[in-house]
C-alpha cells in the first residue's frame, strides 16, 4: 500500500515540478526576450559560421555542451543553450566564452531538488548574438544523458524508448509489445498518439536507481512519471517482468497522455482510475474487489462529494473505483466517450458537466447506472463509509525491489 502512495505523492509532486518548470522557462524567455529589445543602432549583416558542436554526458552529474560559433560582424557576447526533454516544457543555461580559444561552453549541473535519471533525451539548440547586436541560433540538435558507468540495454519501436539495467533483456521486448498492443487504444481514447516518443527507464539494481537522486533523502519509491521527462522511470524485479511492461509502464504512460491531451486533478479517482484503465496486466481482480466491495453495501459516493480518495490506508480502494467508472464509461460510450470526455473537460468544462453531457444523463443517473452495474444499491449512501477492510489478494499489490 505504501508504495502505491509514495507513487501517488510522486505524481503529485512532479505535477508541481511542472508547473515550476513552466514557471522559469516562462521567466527565461522574458529574459531572453528583454535581451533583444534594444540592439545597437550599428547593426550590421554578421556571416556565421559553425564549428563543431558536442554534448557530453556527466551522469549522474549533469552534461557539458561545447561550441565553436563565430560572426563576422563581431565577438560573442551572449548566449544559452536552451534544450528540452519533451515538447512544452524547456531549460536553458548561460553560455561562457573561454578567451583564449573563444570556444562556447555551458554547463548543467542537477542541484537539490532536479534530480535527473539517465537516459532521458534532450533537443537543444544555441541562442547567440554578437558584439553588433546579431542573433543566431543552431539547428536543433538531439542527445541523451547517458549513463556510460553500467550495461544499459536500449530498444526502440515507433510507440517507445526503453532503457533498461539489471533486469532479463525481455522486459524490453515486453514493454515494447506490451506498448504496440495497446497503441489503437490510446489513439482513439485521447484522439491521437502522444506528440512524442515516451521512455521508460527501468532500474533492477538498487544502487543504480539511487544513484540519480539528488538531495533525496529516501528515494525509497517505486517509480516516477514526469510530462517534463517525457517518461517514467520504475523499478522492476526480474519475477516481476510482464506486470512490470504490461501494468506499470502502460498506467504511467497513460499520466503522459493525460498531461498532454486534458487537464486533470492529480491523486484524485478520477485520474488514477483513468491511467489504472489502461492497464493491460492488471494486478490483481480490480473490478472483482469493487464488486464485492458492492455486495457487502460499502461502494461509497462517487461524483458529488470527495469520492474514494487515493492515498493513505484505502489507497487502493479508489484506484480500483476509479477503474470501474471508466470501465463503466468505455463499456457504454466506447472509447469515442473517453475521448470526448477528456476532451470536454481539456476545454475547462466542470468534470461532472463533462459527464452529462457526454452521457446525456443526469449526474444522479450515471451513479445510479454505474451502482447497479457493479451490483450495488442504485441509492449512493449519503454519508461515506469507511469500511473496517477492504479485500484484497495482498495488501501490498507491488513492492519491487524489496
Ligand atoms: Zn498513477
């Protein structure tokens, strides 16, 4: 149970990194922005001229570009290498002009709190301008943080990147089966593929999962999902292969599309149950445990009010009923109501309006639908229970590396 929250918390958490980012990239144009606003009257027609261009990992301690740019017009006197992990979100660091040969450098350093995993992909570009007040930039160029210390194996398909270390070499073609198997879905339900190719970055070996954590002190969770990564990472165990590419990869794939496509509420039933539906391995009987959950007159309110909430001792319990609202939703409206259900509430609609109107129901109706079909009384309770148990095969469905 705990580690469904701590990865819960981590979602929740990386939702407020993204925003953070979004935040400073917003704050790094303006800068940039208020650089090129006045330039100098004597501007003249600058010929550029690129050298050679290089990335060079660090990891775990950041990457090192280096250039050789020159103007006719003038020296280098400013400048940033600005690269992103995934479309939407980007960082940028100040360039250096080293005097003596005049080649640019800039470098990135993860400090407390940016944490990186190797592998991820960088799109990068240089921003210049010389001493007449010229601009330039490079074309983008593409790299990957590598990790160079230890055997990684890398697969690629046209749904996934996955890197993984310290596990059998099959939870690569796993993961990326597992992906292509579940490709149509994805497109009909969100109403294309993502803008970009996810990764997945699977740890087997402990002391390589803890060693890209900056300034965590327990980096004691079972996986991270990050829109500004552009993936997931996740520990795995070798016993644990299919649940891992089939279950894992898949749920937190699904938080990508979500970010990328609408606008939902993280740790909330809503949207975990969302990314649990698209789960092709599931761990265990989730629409069995709401059923029996029904038959013993415990299945709580869902749509007015709280609803089941995702963390803590129940965690599971609203992942689970969650799951079935949205098994309930594609079983009757297909995946063309999934799609327009997101896509409603992507353009600001209210969750429950966005529901009605693509039910064509009242919001007392779908309850009560979504209650008969589990097998539970049509009347939601008016006071929310809270059960003394709650069934389970095990209280603690997923605990890798343990
Ligand atoms: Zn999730």
């Amino acid at each position: 149970m705990a580690e469904w929250r701590k990865r819960w918390r981590q979602w929740v958490y990386s939702s407020v990194a993204l925003l953070l980012a979004l935040m400073v990239s917003g704050s790094l144009a303006l800068e940039a922005l208020a650089q090129e606003d006045s330039p100098p009257t004597d501007q003249t027609a600058a010929i550029w001229t690129v050298g050679e261009l290089t990335f060079e990992s660090r990891y775990p301690q950041g990457f090192v570009f280096t250039a050789q740019i020159s103007s006719s017009a003038g020296p280098i006197v400013r400048g940033r290498v600005v690269w992103s992990h995934a479309p939407g979100t980007q960082k940028s660091r100040p360039v250096e002009v080293d005097p003596a040969t005049g080649r640019l450098i800039a470098t990135w350093e993860p400090g407390p709190g940016e944490s990186a995993p190797p592998w991820l992909g960088l799109t990068y570009v240089w921003s210049v301008g010389d001493a007449a007040g010229n601009a330039f930039e490079t074309e983008p160029r593409y790299a990957e943080y590598a990790d160079n210390s230890r055997r990684w194996l890398r697969s690629e398909s046209e749904d996934i990147i996955v890197f993984s270390q310290g596990l059998p070499p099959e939870v690569n073609e796993l993961t990326l089966a597992a992906m292509a198997e579940q490709r149509e879905t994805y497109r009909a339900a969100w109403g294309d593929l993502l803008p970009y190719k996810p990764r997945a970055i699977l740890f087997g070996d402990r002391e390589a999962w803890n060693e890209w954590q900056v300034g965590v002190s327990s980096p004691n969770y079972a996986g991270l999902t990050r829109s500004e990564w552009g993936g997931t990472v996740q520990r795995g165990t070798s016993g644990d292969l299919r649940q891992l590419a089939y279950g894992t990869v898949l749920h937190e794939v699904a938080h990508l599309y979500q970010d990328a496509f609408t606008v939902m509420p993280a740790g909330s039933w809503f949207t975990e149950g969302n990314a649990t539906f698209f789960e092709l391995e599931r761990y265990y009987d989730y629409e069995g445990a709401v059923r029996a959950l029904a038959a013993a007159g415990q299945l709580p309110a869902l749509l007015e009010g709280p609803g089941p909430g995702v963390s803590g001792r129940n965690a599971r319990r609203g992942y689970d009923i969650g799951y079935t609202f949205w098994k309930w939703l594609v079983d009757n409206y297909g995946l063309e109501g999934h799609r327009a259900l997101v896509t409603l509430i992507g353009q600001g609609v209210r969750r429950n309006n966005a529901i009605e109107q693509v039910t064509g129901l009242s919001l007392a109706e779908v309850e009560q639908r979504w209650r008969v079909w589990l097998g539970a009384s049509p009347i939601p309770p008016t006071l929310i229970p809270t059960p003394p148990f709650f069934f389970l095969p095990s209280p603690t469905p997923y605990t890798p590396g343990k």
